[in-house]
C-alpha cells in the first residue's frame, strides 16, 4: 500500500518539477545548449545525474560540482554583459537571450531571464557561483515547466 501511495505522489507531481524537453528548444538554443553543457561538464567533472537532478527541481548547493557547473554556464554563456575591464558585470545581455528564445517561450524567456538576474545581483551576494546558482533557481521557480538546462 504504501508503493501505491508513493507512486501516485510522483505521478501526481512529476509535471511540477518537469523541464523544457530539448525538442522545443529551437535551432539556436540547442546548439548553445549543447556547447555549454560539453564544455562546461569537462571542466567541472559534474555527474549527468547531477545535471539531471538540477533539471528536475533538486538544487543541491552542497555539491561542488553542480555549483561549479552552473557557474560555468553563465559565465560562458554571454548571459552577462561584460564592463569595460572584460569582467561580467551582471548585467544580462538582453539581446542574447532574444535571439535563442525557445519558440515557445517567444516573449517570455529573455523576461524571465532579466528578471532573475536582476533578483539576484540585487540580492547583494559578492560571490559570482551563488549568484549564479540563486539565478537559475529563480528561473526554475518562475517557471519550472519550461526550465531551461543544458
């Protein structure tokens, strides 16, 4: 009975925690997708099954690796607009986000990207991989059905 109760849960919440699938990426945001996630996963010795869990909503501050993949995707991603010194200056590229907006989400995902970025350089976090990661959790709670993560 209680196998019952438990399957019924995780049919019940499973479109909560679900992601954009990779087919309603579109042309640009899947090839972006696909170079950030090889490259970054190389550099970070993050786990698929890490990737995977961020995906469905389990933002595990405690593992390194998924925090220091997270880190990498922004910041080779041009999500943020560099300063004149070259440094990120958490300022996201607007137009960027344009231009790989999934089909889908046409008018709604540089918004949402803005906003969040906004939320956490606003939060007055110093460290970039924080802000980074409380970004991509402001992404995910805005909108967990159409998450996007490489």
């Amino acid at each position: 009975m209680k196998m019952l109760k438990f399957l019924c849960l995780v049919i019940l919440f499973t479109p909560i925690f679900a992601s954009l699938p990779l087919k309603d990426y579109g042309p640009k945001l899947t090839e972006v997708v696909k170079h950030l996630h090889d490259e970054c996963s190389i550099l970070t010795g993050v786990t698929d099954t890490d990737i995977d869990n961020t995906r469905n909503g389990n933002f595990d501050e405690k593992n390194i690796y998924i925090m220091r993949y997270n880190a990498c995707l922004w910041l080779h991603s041009d999500a943020f607009i560099p300063s004149d010194d070259g440094v990120p200056s958490l300022h996201g590229n607007k137009n960027l986000f344009l231009d790989i907006e999934p089909p889908k989400l046409k008018g709604k995902f540089a918004k949402m990207f803005m906003r969040c970025i906004d939320e956490a350089r606003e939060s007055g976090e110093k460290n970039f991989t924080v802000l980074a990661w409380n970004a991509t959790n402001c992404l995910h709670r805005t909108d967990p059905e159409n998450f996007v993560y490489p």
